[in-house]
C-alpha cells in the first residue's frame, strides 16, 4: 500500500511540473472585441417592449392632392439664372444665412463672372458672436437661437468679410452633416447661467461663445491666400467676390405699417430689430419678383413652409383652393395670415428660375432645408407657384439695380 502511494505521489509530481511547465511556455494573445451580452440585451428588449407604450404609426396630415393639376415635372423646365448646386445644412437653423450664401454666390457669377462658393458658417459664428453681445447688452431681453433674416449676411459681411467655402467648412474631418443641437444648447445654457448670476462681462461672454463654437465647429480663419496672396476676409469680400453689401433692398408686403414706407420686420429671428425693410402693396411685391427674375436677377426669399399645399417629394407647393381661392389672395388675406400667426417666419430659401404654364407662373425655389431635398425630380428644389409666393413668402432680398423703379417711389432720405 505504501508502495502504491509512493508512486502515485511520484506521478502527480512529474504531471504538476509538466502542468507548470506548459504554462510557461504559453504565449497568450487577445484582440478588441465589441462588448455583448446577448441575453442581457434580449432582457432590455423585453422590459422596454413591457413598459413601454407601443409607437405608434407616423400620424397623417392633411396634403393637397395634386391629381389633375398641371404642375411641373423638372428643373429643366424652367429658365434659370446661375446657381451652386443645393447643399444641405443638416441639423441647424440656419437657412437664413444658406439661401443668402446661395444668393450671393449667383451675384458674384453675375457681377464678375466668377464661380466661387462661399463659407457658410463663417457668417453663422461671427453672427452668434453678435448675438452673444446684443444678449449683454440688453441684460438677457434679446433672443439668442439660430434663426435670422437674409439682411443679417450682409450685415455679419460688412463687419468681419467673407471666405471660400475650402477655408472654412464649419465641420470636422469625416463629418456629413451639419449638427448644431448640443452646440446651441451649450451656448444657450451658459447665457442663461449669464443672466441667472448677474455676470454682464462682455469680453468673458464672447470669449466663452467663441470657444464653445470653436469645439463644435472650428476656429475661423483670420486671412485667406488667392492666388497666391495673403489677405484679410474683408480685403477677400472685395477685391475678390466684388460684393458691396449696401447694393441690396429688403421687401416686405405688410398692411400693418404704412406702404411705401421703411419698417421693422417683427418676427424673433430679426433678433437686430432692423427696420430697413422697404414695405409696398401685394401687387408691386410680386411685380418685384416676377420682372427681377426675367431679368436675370436672383433673390434670397422667407417665408412660411408649414401648408397643406405642399408635397416634398413632388417637389410642388401651392395654395389649394379649400385654403383660399386664388382670386382672393390680397393684402388682406396675407396680412390676416401674418397677424393671427398662421403665416410664421419659418425658412429662407433662393430664387433660381421660373416658367410660364397656362395656370401660372411658377417659380424654381433652391433649398438648403431637407424638405426640399425630398423632391424626386430635383433634389433640392421646390417648384412654387405664384400664389404661394403671394400669401406666404413674407419678405425679399435683391439687387438694387433690380428695383430702380420701385424704389423711385419711395419718399427721398
């Protein structure tokens, strides 16, 4: 019995060693794996199918049915004047400063035959930068959001320039779309904080906004180089792209204030309070656009984009007569629409192109906003027929040459 102990003993030495030895030898490797607990994730799904209400299917809305109706089918259809091609500005409100990028991007190809895209979101920053003052300035009154008007470019141009869309994208490396929810949450976040502690510092406001803007979108460039040379944006704003700020008029069409007459545009995203906008009767507002874009003359437009009349993928957009009839679209009708807030400061886009059909003209809309990249025959475009324009596209901004007669009917300065 000994015996056989002994030698049991002996044989799990010499296996234990052999165990010992083989361990060492061992070279083990691992490698990055996606963490999963398949099951774990099946008991989620299960709490949350239980607890949870069911979504339901996407509610209806009510759409104008377009069966019968002689709308246009294509781009081609209609005579254009020089655009960029449509971008989208992805998860922002900033179709103000998009459809006037676009607006000036054909002015510059009108006025110097020039083909250049233009920074976007250099506009946008250097106007959340004023915005930031203005909120200081008046003690937190202002509005602080991402909207504003088509005038507001020109305004953010006259004071800090303007660059080339290749200096200064506004997105980080790989990024596909614009998103500025967390960015403008932040900011607005720290200005209520502002105005919670009583903290009115300008230059730590500014400089905060600016570093906020600077972790989501980059820090704007100070020069550019063309053709070899350095240069500021302004020096860039005018000995390159040749735009003068002070050559575009603002319209409006409201019987709230006198015609003919200068007025304030009173909706939230003209956060400035301008008062510049030139303000005629409905007749001469769409006389302004109809002879500007026959005479090769592009304009950014805002307006309300929320109707039954409009269809996304068909790209069309009308006023259908279970709204208004069409004989009875007038001042009145646009200005009741404006005042009881069914007509809203909601979108601003470009005026490209128009065609003549036997039931109107219609006009060829570039849009920065996804609705308009829905259209299946052209993405990127909406076709809109006049009467739209006329009860709900509230304002306009042109060239000045464009409007020499208008404006000779207005009271000299």
């Amino acid at each position: 019995m000994k015996k056989l102990i002994a030698s049991f003993s002996a044989t799990m030495i010499v296996a234990l060693s052999l165990t010992n030895l083989s361990a060492q030898d061992r070279k083990d490797k691992a490698e990055f794996k996606p963490k999963s607990n398949e099951f774990y994730e099946q008991i989620q799904k299960g709490i949350d199918a239980f607890e949870s209400p069911k979504k339901s299917d996407k509610p209806l809305v009510l759409r104008m049915d377009f069966t019968g109706i002689d709308i246009p089918k294509s781009s081609s259809e209609f005579k254009t004047v020089f655009a960029q091609k449509p971008v989208s500005q992805g998860e922002t409100g900033t179709c103000w400063c998009f459809s006037t990028t676009s607006f000036f991007e054909s002015e510059i190809k009108r006025l110097s035959n020039q083909d250049i895209q233009l920074s976007e979101l250099y506009t946008v920053y250097w106007q959340y930068v004023e915005k930031a003052k203005e909120f200081v300035r008046t003690r937190g009154t202002s509005v602080f959001d991402d909207g504003s008007e088509a005038n507001g470019v020109g305004i953010m141009m006259k004071k800090y320039g303007i660059v080339p869309l290749d200096s200064y994208t506004g997105m980080k490396i790989g990024q596909p779309y614009h998103n500025h929810k967390k960015m403008v949450e932040e900011m607005k976040s720290y200005l209520q904080s502002i105005k919670t502690s009583n903290n009115w510092n300008t230059d730590e406001v500014v400089s905060t906004i600016k570093s906020i803007m600077n972790f989501y979108m980059g820090e704007p460039p100070t020069s550019v180089t063309v053709a070899g040379k350095k240069m500021t944006p302004l020096e860039y704003l005018k000995n390159v792209t040749k735009l003068n700020p002070d050559d575009y008029i603002d319209f409006m069409s409201l019987m709230e204030y006198p015609y003919w007459t200068q007025a304030e545009y009173k909706v939230a995203d003209n956060w400035w309070h301008s008062a510049e906008y030139y303000n005629v009767p409905l007749n001469d507002f769409m006389s302004i656009v109809k002879t500007s874009i026959k005479n090769g003359y592009s304009m950014a437009i805002g307006g309300d984009v929320s109707e039954s009349g409009m269809d996304n993928k068909l790209g069309v957009c009308m006023i259908p007569t279970y709204d208004i009839p069409s004989a009875y679209i007038d001042d009145y009708a646009r200005q009741m629409r404006f005042s009881n807030g069914s007509t809203t400061d909601d979108h601003g886009m470009h005026l490209v192109g128009y065609e003549e059909k036997l039931n109107g003209t219609w006009y060829l809309i570039k849009d920065s906003g996804s609705g308009g990249h829905n259209n299946q025959t052209a993405p990127g475009f909406w076709y809109m027929h006049e009467d739209f324009i006329k009860l709900k596209m509230m304002n306009i901004t042109v060239h000045k040459d464009a409007v020499k007669e208008i404006l000779a009917k207005f009271p000299k300065k």
